[in-house]
C-alpha cells in the first residue's frame, strides 16, 4: 500500500507518474550509519503506536494516515541526476538528459530526476487528495561551515538535528556557533541556499550564500 521516495525524489517528482497516485508515499532515511538514521521520517496520524495502526495509516483506513512527510532535498540525493562515468559531470540542463554536456559521452548513470521525466504522465505534477505536503530539509552536515565540532557544540546544545533544522531561532543558534553558521543554518531552512545536483552515487552539494538581500534579510529576520 506505500511506496519510499528514496534521497533522490520527492511527492512533486513522483506524482509525475499516475500510477503512483493510489499509494502512500513514505521518506524513510537511509541506514548506513548511525548519524544519517532519522534524518528523513514521517508524521503518522495514530490512535496506538502498534504495527496494526500504522498498516491502517497506509492503507489510509479508519482515520489513520501520514500527516507529513519530512525529507533530504532530492537535489542533495546521490543518485537525482545524470552522472557520465567518463568525465565525472552531473547534469545541471533540463531533464532528461541522454549524453554527457560536458564530454559528450553516453555512458552514464541516468538520474531518478531525469527517469521520471522521460517515463512520466504529466509535465506538472498531480497529487491525489490524500497527499500529505512534503518538506524538503538540508542536513546540518550539508551546511557550509558546519564540522564535527560544530555539531558537536549544536547538539550539545540544542539536542536533536530537528530541533536545530526546524525549531531553533536564529538568534538562539548564533549564541552557540556564531553569526555566519547560524545565517546558513537559517538559510538552508527557508530554501534560500543554492544546490548542485547530485548524481552517479555522490550527494549534491550545498553553495555557500556570498550576500543577504534586504528583502531576505527581513524575511529571515537577522538582527546583525
């Protein structure tokens, strides 16, 4: 009755396809180790927490259903785009892409972005009613200027990624790792930093904003 996203896509990208329209979509977090358990997850609308429960909330049954979905930006994900083992280039133009940009070579790793658009039943995508939204998060160790240590003094600090990611203020984050990590921190949660995708088993990564607009300044409310 549901199907995983995975780190490469998100509600947006696979309500391109229509057959997908009966399922539940889920953002669970990869495993691989310990700090990346937990990263993605899902808001279940439960009356127990027992395995029965959650079958109805993904059979959308008797009132239970997933709330929300909560997960890495698909443009961060290892396998988004287009990636030629030849040159090393993930593909950055409109999707699909067949043949490297760079070298011209059509021995790549096609991208779960560009898959979707190449086999997808619409151009723009069509959630069925019962979607939840989905929230895109960048992980902290994505974000320019955050290390071991700084996470270390974060989490010390704040507890739990989550509680940094999607609750901390920005001044309660410039109190503990001072003015520019919290900038970025803020940044990264309001969709404001730009990505490049990532592709062929490697993450996107996260650029670094050189200069705060007057406009963003006040819509994230710095006081600097």
């Amino acid at each position: 009755p549901a199907i995983e996203l995975g780190l490469s896509a998100d509600t947006e990208i696979a309500d391109k396809l229509k057959e997908l329209a009966k399922y539940t979509f889920l953002t669970n977090s990869d495993a691989h180790s310990l700090p990346k358990i937990g990263r993605e997850y899902n808001i279940i609308e439960l009356e127990k927490a027992n395995f029965k429960e959650i079958l109805l909330a993904l059979q959308r049954k008797e009132g239970r259903r997933i709330t929300a979905n909560y997960g890495l930006d698909p443009k961060l994900g290892r396998y988004h785009r287009t990636f030629c083992e030849i040159c090393n280039y993930t593909a950055t133009s409109n999707p699909p892409v067949y043949k490297c940009e760079k070298c011209g070579s059509d021995k790549t790793i096609k991208g779960v972005f560009d898959r979707i658009v190449e086999i997808g039943d619409y151009q723009q995508s069509i959630s069925p009613s019962h979607r939840p939204p989905y929230y895109h998060q960048v992980p902290l160790e994505f974000v320019p200027g955050v290390g071991k240590k700084t996470l270390n003094k974060l989490f010390g600090y704040f507890g739990t990624e989550m509680n940094i990611l999607h609750k901390a203020s920005y001044q309660e984050i410039s109190q503990v790792v001072g003015f520019e990590i919290a900038q970025n921190i803020i940044l990264a949660r309001k969709g404001l930093l730009k990505l490049s995708p990532g592709g062929g088993g490697r993450y996107g990564k996260v650029k670094k904003k050189e200069k705060i607009s007057e406009g963003e300044n006040l819509q994230l409310n710095f006081k600097l």
